[in-house]
C-alpha cells in the first residue's frame, strides 16, 4: 500500500526539521572549530586570522596568477605578477622567495605561455597562443 499524500507531507516536513537541526550541528561545529584555533595560535603566538583556514576554501594561487594576467591587456613578468597576486590579498606562508613559487605555478600551468622569444629578458608571460 502506498503512502497517501497526507503522510507524505508529513514525511517530508519531518525529513526539513532533521536537515535544519543538522544544518544547525554543522554550524555549531564550525564555531567550535574556529575557537579551537583562536586558542592554538594564543598558545602559539600566531597572528589571529578573519576565518578559520580549516573551514575556508581559498582560492589556489594558480587562480590569483591567471586572474592577474587576465586583468592586464600585455604580457607580464613574474615580478609583476607576483605583485598582482599579492595586492590581490592572496596569502602566503612563504619564508623565502615567493616569486619562485609564482614561477612554478606558471611554469606547470599549461595555459600559461611565454611570450618572449629566447634569451630575451625579462620573460613576460600571458594565457593563450605563444
């Protein structure tokens, strides 16, 4: 015997009542995540963050580089576009030269070419054709 439409209703409203509890334990749990962390990095002594990277979904600097040679109409050098990832608020760890990592994420990015001819300096680089 199927269920009538009267059951089904109830179903389904009981089914939205667990889903918005559930939402409401993964929010709590985000909560206690995020002061978990605060109280690390007191005990650490690292600088606070706005959010929780645990939980926060950066864009990968792959995403930073290609937005900065999409924002410019010429080809641009790894020094500048370092510089446009990091006005663009991308945050690094880096201790050393992070315009190597940039150079490795453009290097091991297909999309990316060089548009300088050999052994002329300095190499620029933009999306597209060579």
């Amino acid at each position: 015997m199927q269920p009538s439409l009267l059951q089904l209703q109830e179903i389904l409203a009981n089914r939205s009542l667990e889903a918005e509890s559930i939402k409401s334990d993964i929010a709590k749990a985000k909560d206690f995540l995020q002061s978990c962390e605060i109280r690390l990095n007191k005990m650490l002594g690292i600088q606070p963050q706005s959010e929780c990277p645990l939980l926060s979904k950066r864009k990968p600097l792959r995403e930073f580089v290609r937005d900065a040679l999409n924002s410019s109409n010429e080809p641009l050098t790894v020094k500048e576009i370092t510089e446009l990832v990091l006005e663009a608020g991308y945050k690094t760890n880096s201790n050393g030269n992070f315009s190597n990592i940039v150079q490795g994420t453009i290097y091991n990015d297909a999309e990316i070419k060089r548009k300088t001819k050999p052994k002329i300096r300095p190499i620029r680089y933009a999306i597209g054709e060579e």
